[in-house]
C-alpha cells in the first residue's frame, strides 16, 4: 500500500507540473500577441482556453488519470569517428570496429528501455546521408563515413541482423563460436584440388622419369670407363665391359684398315706425312687408344637398353602416375605370397624351388643377382644364403676372389678364420 501512494504522488506531481507549464507557455503567447497590437477577442479566447485548459488538467487530477511521461532526448546524429564508440567485430560481419547505434547518433546506455525505433533510425540516416554524401561533402574521409553510415542502417533495419547484433553486444565468445576472429587467424582462399593433384602428378612423374635416366647413366658411365681402360674384375670391370672393349676394337681396327686403304691411293703424299711425324710414348699410345676406343663404347653402351636389376633406360613405365596405378597390384601380390610363405612354415614344409630363389634373391641383393652367371646362381641356391652365417661365408669368399687369391690360399683362410687364431688385414689379401 505504501508504494501505491507513493506512485500516485507521484503522478499528481508530474500531472500538476504539466499543467503549469501548459499554463505559462498559454500566458507567454499571450503577451506576445498583446505586445504586437493583437485584437483583444483573441486574447481572451485564448484565456478562455486556457481556463478550459486549466479546467481540465484540474479534473484530470481529480479522476486520477495521467499522461505518458516524455521520450527521452537522443543525441543529435554525429559524423565524428571518436563518437562511434567500439564493437567487438573482428570479421566486419556487422560495422566493424564501431558501434552501428553510435554511427547513426543513437547510445544504447542511455536510452534504457525505449530504443530507437525504424523511424528514428530513418530519420537519423537520412540527415546523415545528406551530410556526408561524397558528391556533396567533399572534405577527406566523407566517402568512408558515408559507406559505414550506409552499412549501419543496413544492420539496423534488418531485424533479424539487428537482433544477432544486439545479442553478440555482451557476449563476444559468441560471435568468436559463429564467426572466428581474423586476429588468431584466417582462413586462405580456396583453391582447386584438383589442379594440385595434376601439377603433383606432373612433377613426381618428371622426377622419377630423370631419376631413372640418371640410374641407368651411372651404370653406362661406368661400363663405359671399365671398357676403355681394361679394368679387371678385381678393378671394376665385368664380363660385359670386357665384351664391349673386345667388339670396340673389332670396330677401330676396322676404320684403321679402311683409313690405310684410303691412304694407299695417296701414295707419296702419305710417305710424306710418315716422315714428318713424331714417336709416341706408351703412355702417349695409350692415351689415344683411349681417346679413339671412348666414342665406340658409348655407342655400344647406349645400345643396351636394360642393365638389369632395374637398371634401365627410363620408359613409361617410370612415370609416377603409371606407377602409383600399379601398387596396388604389387601390394596385393607381395602380401600374398608372403601369407602363402608364412602358412608353409607353420605347417613346416621345405622350402620349395620359388622360395629358395627369393630369398636367395633378398640376401645377396637384386644387382648382384642379375650380374651373376645361371651356373653361379645354381650353386648360391645350395648354399641357403638367406641364413646370416652363409651368407656373411659367401661375401666372404666374393671378396678373396676379387682379389685373386688361390684356391689353395683361399682353403687356407678359410682353416684360420674357422680356428680364429688369426686377424687379417688387407695385406693378406693378395696375388700368389
């Protein structure tokens, strides 16, 4: 009850506040029109009214009815970025930095609980709009004010966008789970997944093409010096480059036959040149041996096409994309004859002729493999190289033939190493 009279009071106090502004505006005009030389009639129905006026503002208070009380004041619309305020909107989804109320003259914490409504926020874009439009106002700046004054009404006229906009003012962890923030990060533009996906396939099937080319150079490279210069097995020759030297000469003693021929015909002008030229050194012969074998081997070397153990001149085959096509049938056939070894060995079964082969195959390596003679790999198959003893024996044995002991010398390394009353040193290793 005490809060009810307390209303009331009030509400008679603002009634009878009114009413005497009412009254003292109604006497100010009054003296105004007398001031002027206005007719007397008009003075006094002005006083008329104003009793009338009077009279009913009285009866008003005596019913207890009251007015609605006044809207509050808003500021008048200002173009100053300092009266923007400050929003949190990283991302611009809405105004940016600013605040869309503050850039059209409106302050959310003044106007309590009547905020401006689409009339006033027409009103107070128009005025705006007019002030700061760039054919008109052609002061620095105007063209960016004009275009976030535009962005504000358009946030502000959209309900939805305004409502979203008044949720997200106090809750920022909000709008960062929405939205994101730019300033931990942002997200790079899209690009075409497929377009990355050929230009990858294009650069891994140019790579693995020239990294074959270079494995099969080296091979030839090699093949190509083993020949020219003689070298022995123990040196880094093979049966290959001795083949290639033997057929290279056939060919250069070939052109120098037909060089003599030619020279024949001359006659004296051949004897000539005899007479005029200088001895040779060995080393000097040997060189030009060299120098004319080197051109003949090339051309017999680039000939072959596949050295064996992969080593091959690059084809199709060698590109990625061709490759990555056949993994999964590699993948499927390797798994399956590793499945098929593993159940042979539970149910402890010999090794079969295929399964000696490849692990004969693993051990020794692929190079070494394919480099062999078919009477050589027939005698590897027996001595069971896939266990580590064996094959540690072999390479063993491999490397006292490199260096072209005797079998004799050999047995007899052997003897020791097998007592392991000796170490040996390179020394050890030498011709009988």
């Amino acid at each position: 009850m005490t809060m009810a009279r307390c209303c009331r009071r009030v509400r008679y106090a603002v009634i009878l506040l009114l009413a005497i502004a009412i009254a003292l505006s109604c006497s100010l005009v009054l003296a105004q029109e007398d001031a002027d030389g206005a007719p007397a009639d008009t003075g006094g129905a002005s006083d008329a009214n104003d009793a009338s006026a009077t009279a009913s503002d009285v009866s008003q208070q005596s019913s207890g009815t009251s007015e609605a009380p006044p809207k509050p004041q808003r500021d008048p619309p200002s173009g100053n970025e300092d009266d923007w305020g400050s929003f949190y909107d990283p991302n611009n989804v809405f105004c940016g930095k600013y605040d869309c109320y503050k850039i059209l003259g409106f302050d959310h914490m003044t106007w309590g609980s009547d905020p401006p409504s689409l009339k006033d926020i027409t009103k107070s874009y128009r005025s705006l709009s007019r002030r700061w439009h760039p054919d008109k106002n052609k002061t620095k700046g105007a063209r960016e004010k004009f275009v976030a004054i535009a962005k504000a009404y358009e946030i502000l006229t959209d309900i939805e966008k305004r409502k979203e906009y008044d949720h997200f003012r106090d809750r920022p962890d909000e709008y960062f789970q929405k939205y994101g923030s730019s300033v931990l990060w942002s997200y790079a533009p899209k690009s075409d997944a497929s377009i990355i996906a050929i230009v990858f396939l294009i650069a891994g099937s140019a790579f693995t093409y020239y990294a074959q080319k270079n494995k099969w150079q080296r091979i030839a490279d090699h093949l190509v010096k083993a020949a020219v210069e003689d070298l022995s097995p123990r040196e880094g020759g093979s049966t290959e480059s001795i083949d290639i030297r033997a057929r290279a000469l056939a060919i250069l003693a070939e052109k120098k036959k037909d060089e003599k021929e030619t020279t024949a015909t001359n006659g004296a002008s051949s004897e000539k040149k005899k007479k005029g030229s200088k001895k040779m050194s060995g080393k000097e012969k040997k060189e030009k041996e060299w120098d004319e074998l080197r051109p003949i081997c090339i051309e017999l070397v680039n000939e072959i096409d596949d050295f064996g153990a992969g080593f091959r001149k690059p084809t199709l085959q060698d590109l990625l994309v061709v490759k990555m096509l056949k993994w999964p049938y590699y993948l499927g056939s390797s798994t399956l004859w590793w499945g098929k070894y593993a159940l042979r060995r539970l149910r402890k079964l010999e090794l079969n002729d295929e399964e000696r082969e490849v692990l004969t195959k693993n051990a020794v390596g692929e190079v070494t493999w394919v480099a062999v003679s078919d009477e050589e790999r027939e005698k590897m198959l027996t001595l069971e190289l896939w266990v580590s003893d064996n094959l540690v024996e072999w390479r063993e044995e491999q490397e006292m033939k490199l260096a072209g002991l005797s079998k004799n010398r050999m047995k007899q390394i052997k003897k020791l190493r097998k007592r392991g009353s000796a170490e040996f040193t390179e020394d050890d290793l030498h011709l009988d």
